[in-house]
C-alpha cells in the first residue's frame, strides 16, 4: 500500500512516500500538484495544510486538536475564516478577521496563505485523496512527549525520529540531492504526515473532529491523525 505525506517549505514542498508503512523515497518539488501527481499509486495523501475554511468562523477542527496537542497546543495555528486570505496584505487580512471573529491572525498565519490557495486550488480540482493532517499532532499519537524537545532542536528532532522508527518508519540518512537542501524539521514533518497517512488508508486513523465539520463549499473539514 502506497501513501504520501507532504509539508510545505520555503522552497516548495517536501514528500515522503511509504510502501505498507515503510519509508519507500523522498520527493520535493516547487509545487504540490507536481509532487503529488509524483506519486500516482497513493492511496492517501496526508497534507500539512488546511484542506477548507469556513466563510464566517473559525474551524472546530483547530479547536479540538489544539485541546488534543494540550502543552503542545501553540504548535497549530487557528485557521481565519475563508474570506480573510482574499485581503492583499496581513494588516487588511488581520483587520478582516477581527470583524468576523473578534480576534485578529498572526504573521506566522498569514504567511500560510500562499501555500493555503495553491493547496486549495488542487484540492478543489483534484481527485486524489487528500487529507488535511498535522504533523504535531501525528507525533503527540506515536508517543512523543512534551518534554521531548521542539522540532528544530537536536533534542526534538532525535526524539521525532525515536517515535517515527518505533512505528516503523525510520528514515536513512541519505534521502538525496534534490532533498539535501530542505530543513531537516520539514523532512520529519513530511515523514509524521507520512505516518497519518498509512493510518487513513488502512482505516486506523480518526478526524478532528468526528465526524467532520462541512463548510458552505461542502467540503469536510477535519485534521486526520
């Protein structure tokens, strides 16, 4: 069984792609539906994107998983509703949030909005499976602890390959020239969205929430782990 977890990164997006939950090749590529249409075979693709937004709120999925991550809970951002991406900068966007719900986004948030549109835009054209995961989330389910580090220190990134080769997927050292240049943080990403992935397509995986929110586009919005 072929799956595939994605993560964003400054240039582009990396991909793991497991074989019946076995680490199989890394991809990366400048865009998603490159990347995914790399990987014809997958039974599920696991994003770490927002898959659908609600048009005047914000989504219960964020809500449940950030009660989920408990300590960890900073480490997934709140996503605006729908209409605050069409704002042509982050002060427009922020003050379009506040009207909508009494609370304004983040830099950090805004700066998804790019990859937020093209995600939206092959989701919304696509019949590839994919799914809206989160790799925090994936790590918290396979057993990494809040004490374990934050990712991009040696500490976090030691412990996140511990849970990763516990459940199976233990990366090599050598993933290539192409994935040479991606942070080491996005390839461990990429890999927990992996993870989540194999767990959708053999049917062990559940959704934030359950079942999942639909927005007005009939989209089923939910963060699968």
């Amino acid at each position: 069984m072929i799956v595939l977890g994605v993560d964003g990164w400054k240039g582009g997006w990396v991909g793991i792609e497991l074989h019946d939950g076995r680490f199989h090749t890394a991809h990366v590529d400048a865009r998603l539906a490159a990347l995914v249409a790399a990987v014809p075979g997958a039974r599920a693709v696991g994003v770490d994107i927002p898959l659908g937004l609600l048009d005047d709120a914000v989504r219960t999925s964020d809500r449940a998983a950030q009660r989920r991550l408990g300590a960890r809970s900073s480490s997934l951002f709140v996503m605006p509703p729908r209409p605050v991406f069409d704002a042509p900068d982050h002060a427009t966007a922020t003050a379009a949030a506040t009207a909508l719900t009494g609370s304004g986004i983040s830099i950090q948030t805004w700066g998804l909005r790019r990859k937020f549109l093209e995600a939206e835009a092959l989701h919304a054209d696509s019949d590839r499976p994919l799914f809206e995961v989160h790799p925090e989330l994936s790590f918290h389910e396979m057993g990494l602890l809040a004490t374990d580090g934050k990712k991009k220190s040696w500490r976090g990134q030691r412990a996140r390959l511990r849970v990763l080769a516990a459940h199976g997927v233990d990366i090599p050292e050598d993933l290539g020239a192409a994935v040479a240049a991606v942070p080491a943080d996005d390839v461990l990403d990429a890999a927990a969205a992996a993870w989540s992935a194999h767990r959708i397509a053999t049917g062990a995986a559940f959704s934030l929430p359950d079942p999942p929110q639909v927005n007005a586009r009939g989209q089923r919005l939910a963060i699968w782990c």
